[in-house]
C-alpha cells in the first residue's frame, strides 16, 4: 500500500515572479515552489533568475510546454539524476 504525502494533497498556489522584466504568474503545488526555491539556493541563483533560465531552455525547446510544466519537469529530472 502506498502512502499519503507528507503534507498531504496539495492544489497549486499562484505566485507572481519577474522574468526579463516581466511579471508572470506560475501556479505551481507547494511542493514543487519548496523544491524550486532550495535548486535556486544551490545554484546560488535568486528564485526569478533560475526561473529565467529554465524558461530559456522551455523556448528552445521544439515544442514548448507552458512554463508551469516545464518547471516541474526540470525538477523531476534533477531529482532522479
């Protein structure tokens, strides 16, 4: 049997974040926002640069998935390397 998360089921939360001068809003579960802050912490990185360079690598991609996925993914994929 599996188990319930840790902090449970969560929905996403909607944060505002600047990326080239513009203010963008990314719904993302506070799981992902906990996760995304700490890549930002390690990297030495302000959470709205590593975003930045996320959505750099979103928009080279062929075909580019909204940014919300796309953070998700780059997580994942830190996360099992």
């Amino acid at each position: 049997m599996i188990d319930t998360p840790e902090d449970g089921f969560v929905g996403p939360v909607k944060r505002s974040v600047t990326i080239a001068g513009h203010q963008t809003s990314i719904s993302l579960e506070p799981v992902f926002w906990t996760a995304l802050e700490q890549a930002a912490g390690e990297a030495g990185l302000p959470l709205n640069a590593l975003i930045a360079q996320i959505d750099v690598l979103r928009i080279g991609a062929d075909d580019p998935p909204n940014l919300a996925s796309a953070i998700r993914t780059w997580l994942f994929d830190r996360a099992v390397r």
